[in-house]
C-alpha cells in the first residue's frame, strides 16, 4: 500500500493546500455525498437488500444528473462552453488561463461563425496586453480591427495605438489613421489616444486637430487642452500656446491629484513661455502658483531661479536657491546645478567668502565621486563590454552594484534610459512568460499521455471519483449479501462442500485484504491525495533552498565584483579575479539548469498521477477481481442445496430481488464510466489541439521576441553607455566649475582690491591736486 500512495496525485490544484483548504476539500466531498443521498456508513437495516440496491439505483441516476448530463450538454455545445470558461478566466484577471482558452478558440474555424467570436478576439487581445505581451496582442487586436465596425472596433484601435506609443513601433500606425479618417464616427478616447500617437511622433498640428476633437467630452477636455497647448509650444507658437493654457487654467477646476498635477505643468509651461518673451514677473507669477506639495515643485524652484537671475536680482535668486536645498527629496540631478548656481550668485553679490565656501563644498562633494569614477573607468578593459554586461545582469534580474549611488541616480532619472531599459524588461518578461507556457504546456501534455488524463477535466474526475465510490459500495452490498447467504445455507453444506467453501474463502479472504486497504469513499481519495501533495511539497520546498543557496552565492559574488570596481588592482590581480569570476558564473549558471530542469520533473511527475494512473488502474483491477471472487462465491452457495428461506432473519426474496436489481444497476454504471470516457476523450482531443496551437503561437512569438529583444539589448545598452559617459562628462565639468568658481572668486576679490587701490591713488591725486592748487591760490 506504501507504494500506491507514494505514486497517488492530488486533483486539481498543483500546490500544496495549507490546512484550511484540506478541510474544505473534506467538507465539500461530504457536501457532494450527501447531495447524492451517499451515506457515509452503511445504511442501517443493512439485511434490507432490495433497498440498498434501489438506493445505489437511486444514486446511479444522480450521478448522471449532476455530471453525465451537463458534460454531454457542455460537448454538444462546445464553443459557447469554451468561451464562457474563458471571459470567466478573464474576468477572474487570471490572464493567463484566459488566452490559452480564447486562443483555442479563435484559432478554430468552426467558430468563425460564433456570435461572441469578435468578443473572444478582443478579451483575447486583451489578456495578452495585461501580460504586457505587446507583440502577440498587437497581432489580435489588428486581427479585431481588419474585421471591420464592431462593438469591439474602436477599443482595438485605441489599444494599437496606444502599444504603438509604449513601444516606440509606429509601423501601421499610417495605415490605421488612413482607415480612421474614413469612418463617420469616432469616439473621444480614439481622438484623444490618435492625437497622442502623432504628437509623439512629432505631428504636432495634426496632434492638435484631435486633441481638439477630443476636449468637447469633459472626461478628455483637461488633459486633450494641456496637450494641445504643448503641440503648439513644441513649434513655438507661444502666443497660441498661451491662449490654450490660460483656457486651461480658466475653465478647469481640479479635483483629484492628476487634475491638480495638469494645472501645476500648465502653470509652469506659462511661466516659460513668459520667460521665454522676457516677461518675467508674469513668468515669477506663473512659477508660484505651484504649491510645496506639487511633485513638480523642484522643477518650478530651479526655472524660478534663472528667471530672477534674467532680472538681475540675484539676492532674491539666492533665497529661492536655498529653499531648493532644503527640500526633502529634490530630483538629484538639480542639486549640483543648484549647488554650484547659489555659489555664482554669492560671487555676484560679493559675498565672497560665502562663495569661495559654496564652491569649495561643491568640489569636496564631487571631486571623490569624480575620481571613482575614473578609477571604474581605468579599471575596465572595455566599457562598451562592460555596460553589455550590466544589461544581461538586468534582464537576469541581477543588480549589481556598479555604480556610485549618486552617478546610480543621475542614471536612474534617464527618461531615455528609463524607456530603452523597460522595453528590454518587457521582452524580458515576455520570454520569461513564454518558458512558463511552455512548461505549463509540457505539464500538461505529460497528463494527457498518462492515464491520469481526466484529472486535467476536475468535473469529470470528481464525476469519475464518486462513480468508483458507487462501485465499491455495490461491492460492499455482494460482500454482505453473501455473508447473509452463506448463514442460511451453512447448515445444507456436506463436509466436501464446507472444505470447498473454506478453501475459497481462504483464497478471497487474501484479495479481501488488499481491496480493503484500498480508499473506497471520495474523502479518503482526497486524504490520501493530500498526503501525496505533501510529499510533493516537500520536494519542492527542498528545491526552494537549493533556490536561496545559489542566490545567496550569487549575491555573493555581486558583492565581490562590486568591492573589485571600487579598489584598484593590478593587471594580473583583474585577470585572475576575471577568471575566477567566470568560472563562478558557470557554476551558478549550470546550477539554476539544473534546478530549473528537477523542478519541471517534479511538477510533470506530479501530472502524471491521479484518478487512472497505474496506481488506480491496479485498484480497479484488484476490486474487479475481488468482485469476480463474490461472484464465484455467490454461484457455489446457489448450487448449495437445502437452502432456508427465511432463518437468521433474511428471506431468500429480499436475496433475489436485491440479485435482480444489481446487475441493472452495475450497467448503468458502466455504461455511465463509458460515457464519461468518451467524453474525457473528446475532451483531450480538444485539449491537445488547443495546447498544438499555443506551441505555433508560442514558437512564432519566441523567434520574434528573441530578434527584439537582441535588438534592444544593443540599443539599451549603447544608451546606457552614452549615459554614463554623460555623466562622467557632467561630473567633470562641476568640478571644473567648481575649480573655476573658486578662481573666479579670488580674481574678482584682486580686481576689486585693484580698483581699490585705484580708487584710492586717483582720490589721493585728485585731493593732491585740490591741495596744489589750494596752495597756488595762497602763494
């Protein structure tokens, strides 16, 4: 018995089921029976035979009510039942589930003609871009927009177009415009995304066209207005720009944080325009509209800054820099900008010890970062090679610490960066998505070719599951029918026949232990499932740490690597660590194969077991054969002669209607086991072909993403490249700043100490020169 529960599966869920979920599988099982009037003991009054055997008649039928009917209903319509299960899978945000369903189907061409069919291939879109799965939704939301006007058209279209502007890939976007300005009727959220689209693509008059299109439906009207204005401040139309903007700020009155956030960048937008015609208190009035909690309050305080520095008030300039320095968390690429800007107003206003204090504080801050940084740069062969490196590391999930925090941040608040870096994320993701399909397919696939392929259909398994329940309790009736039988003919058996009956009792008594040792009732199959559950579990858990060693190894090594880039070492030392480094990274590489490749065995062995395996199928063996040896039984007590009819309180008609009824009852239970067969059959088929068509779609993805994400990694990492280059030229350049403040600062104190000393020697003149003539007058 040890060995069949070792190889016994759990139905349904692949993961272990904590304690409360044990129970209410238990309950559930006994909610099942009891509405299927199964008792859990023998029914009392168990000499009645006839009514047990109407009884398990009874529950024959419910059977069939409860699970052969809908299934057979559910086959006949097979396209309605597949998309419901899908939308309710989407419904659920289980995205995943939902695509694989809702590819099944779209990919059929018997359900062209499905009323819901455009319905199934926009959630199919749909699930696909809630996966950030750009590539394949694109491909099926084109597939909803080439169908032609629909209740999904323009969903599809603003969903294209809105990929198109998250990934950068505008092909087709010319197309679908062409096409759009054929329709009579667009909604405002299509203007509104289509006016986005081209203003991104540098369209700005055609942006504004929709943009206005888009603001007569107040849910559009703020945003659309603020856009439109920037289209028109992108080609310099300041004076219309500025129109827009103070429309903006006139008609709209924010109410959420996202509305106040479009009237902070509408303000900051006229202050700029204002700066930018030399008006600056209207551009000063603009700027302190913003309010301290405005995300975008740095930015206004550093324009606000420039803007008094233009009016040459360079005292008021000065206090708005040293509020900028006291903010909590000011964007990190202002604050030596601002740093070294306070330190050229204080040599403005002649504060120079101040200055000469502001630039020193500027030089001692950078000056370190500085040299890591040339260090960093000295200490790489190859810095192209290096920053190909760091993208891989990325999209490993890796985070090496490389970097010095500060140059980190200056990097981090790359808009460019930032962008170039999600799309290799998204590839990344999307790759990462399509192994798991394609393990979850190969878990799957392993079920459908074991015998344990019903458990794929859990309704039909626990159909399947209540029937052998069913089937033992018949079992049950024979084996008590023949105790009963077997006390009113015991007294007419000659000695050879009692021999004959002890031998063969001997012999069904063997397999009567080994049938009794098996689960007979629908709760013990689940009990002994969550014992093999637990087994799994534990597997899996062992595997888990093995997980945490090789990570903390590889945190290990991160932290090695990041001690080597910020201390110098020699050639030879670099080469060495270089090797060793290598080598480490093998290892874990090999390590995370192989454990990849022990938890897809576990997760497909665990596949392979449950009702109809070759633990079940040795069950059913070993119950039919026990209940060939009752039959046998049986037949010897019937060739017994000199029966009683009516001792020991059982009648011989209570035997022989319960004979009767049970051999009607055992077909329609087979017949039901047949039935229910078919439709695990059909049900695989359909399964198999489903999960042939995620392989196509899965296979034409993967040659895509792996172009794509090629592609992407050279463009991430050259503007990461370019980046930090950047910011080594920008730190070099503070420095220098610093350094020339500093000059600066002793040169204006000596020009101001010579036109000192000028001022003086021309003062002495001319009071020599007064004195002189003075004297003449008195001589």
């Amino acid at each position: 018995m040890k060995a069949q529960t070792n190889q016994f599966s759990a139905r349904r869920a692949p993961k272990a089921r904590p304690p409360c979920r044990q129970m209410l599988s238990l309950a559930l099982a006994c909610v099942v029976l009891a509405v299927l009037g199964v008792p859990e003991a023998r029914a009392q009054g168990m000499d009645d035979f006839e009514a047990q055997a109407r009884g398990l008649e009874k529950q024959v039928r419910q059977l069939e009510e409860r699970y052969l009917k809908p299934e057979l209903l559910r086959s006949r319509y097979k396209i309605e039942t597949r998309f419901n299960d899908a939308k309710v899978a989407y419904l659920l945000e289980d995205y995943g589930r939902a695509s694989i369903l809702f590819v099944g189907l779209v990919d059929n061409p018997r359900a062209q003609s499905f009323e819901s069919y455009d319905e199934a291939l926009y959630l199919l879109a749909d699930s696909l871009l809630e996966q950030r799965n750009f590539l394949a939704a694109r491909k099926y939301f084109q597939r909803v927009v080439e169908r032609g006007q629909g209740p999904f058209f323009q969903n599809a279209v603003i969903n294209l177009l809105e990929i198109a502007a998250a990934t950068g890939n505008y092909e087709g976007v010319a197309e679908l415009n062409a096409m759009l300005d054929n329709q009579s009727e667009l909604s405002p959220a299509v203007n509104y995304v289509r006016a986005k689209t081209l203003y991104r693509q540098g369209k700005f008059a055609d942006a504004r066209r929709y943009f206005q299109k888009a603001s007569q439906v107040s849910k559009f009207a703020l945003r659309a207005d603020y856009f439109r204005g920037v289209a028109f401040a992108a080609e310099k139309q300041f004076d219309n720009a500025e129109q827009v903007f103070n429309k903006v700020i006139a008609d709209h009155k924010p109410k959420t944080p996202e509305e106040q956030e479009l009237i902070d960048l509408t303000n900051l937008a006229l202050g700029r325009i204002a700066y930018e015609k030399q008006d600056y208190d209207t551009a000063i009035g603009y700027y302190q509209r913003l309010k301290r909690t405005s995300p975008h309050f740095d930015q206004m305080l550093y324009e606000l800054t420039w803007t008094f520095i233009a009016q040459e008030n360079y005292q008021a300039a000065s206090r708005v820099t040293d509020i900028f320095l006291y903010l909590e968390n000011p964007d990190p690429t202002f604050v030596p900008k601002v740093k070294l800007l306070k330190a050229d107003l204080l040599l403005r206003l002649q504060r120079y010890d101040l200055a000469r204090s502001a630039y020193t504080e500027v030089v001692d801050t950078f000056s370190p970062v500085k040299q890591e940084l040339e260090a960093f740069v000295a200490n790489q062969s190859d810095l192209q090679t290096f920053f190909n490196d760091l993208v891989e590391a990325q999209i490993r999930g890796e985070q090496p610490d490389y970097l010095p925090t500060l140059v980190q941040q200056w990097i981090d608040n790359s808009d460019v960066l930032d962008e170039a870096k999600l799309t290799v994320s998204d590839l990344a993701s999307v790759r990462q998505s399509i192994e798991s399909s394609y393990s979850a397919i190969e878990q799957m696939e392993a079920r459908l070719e074991s015998g344990a392929h019903v458990e794929s259909f859990p309704k039909l398994a626990e159909g399947m599951t209540l029937a052998v329940e069913l089937e033992s309790r018949m079992v049950g009736l024979r084996q008590d029918m023949i105790e009963a039988q077997y006390k009113l003919v015991s007294s007419s058996m000659s000695q050879a026949e009692k021999q004959q009956w002890k031998e063969l009792e001997e012999r069904v008594a063997k397999l009567r232990e080994r049938y009794e040792a098996m689960p007979k009732t629908r709760a013990q199959v689940l009990q002994r499932a969550e014992r093999i559950q637990g087994r799994f579990s534990r597997l899996r858990k062992a595997l888990d740490q093995v997980s945490f060693d090789i990570e903390s190894q590889q945190e290990q090594l991160e932290a090695i690597e990041s001690y080597v880039a910020r201390n110098n070492f020699t050639a030879e030392q670099l080469r060495k660590i270089d090797e060793k480094k290598a080598k480490a990274r093998k290892t874990l590489a090999a390590l995370r194969k192989l454990q990849g490749e022990l938890r897809q065995e576990i997760d497909v062995a665990r596949q392979r077991v449950g009702m109809g395996d070759k633990v079940t199928t040795k069950e059913q063996a070993i119950r039919n054969e026990y209940r060939d040896m009752l039959v046998q039984q049986r037949q010897f007590l019937d060739n017994v002669q000199g029966r009683s009819g009516g001792s020991n309180g059982v009648s011989v008609e209570n035997l022989q209607a319960a004979r009767t009824i049970l051999p009607r009852v055992e077909s329609k239970l087979q017949t039901y086991f047949t039935r229910m067969n078919e439709l695990v059959g059909e049900r695989t088929q359909d399964l198999r072909q489903d999960l042939a068509s995620e392989r196509k779609m899965l296979g034409m993805l993967d040659k895509e993403v792996a172009h794509l994400m090629g592609e992407s990694k050279a463009v991430t990492a050259a503007v990461a490249y370019r980046g930090f280059i950047g910011v080594k030229r920008d730190f070099r350049d503070i420095i220098m700043r610093g350094d020339i403040g500093l000059i600066d600062v002793a040169w204006q104190k000596k020009e101001d100490m010579t036109q000192r000393i000028n001022q003086l020697f021309e003062d002495r003149t001319a009071e020599l020169k007064t004195l002189q003539e003075s004297f003449e007058e008195v001589r």
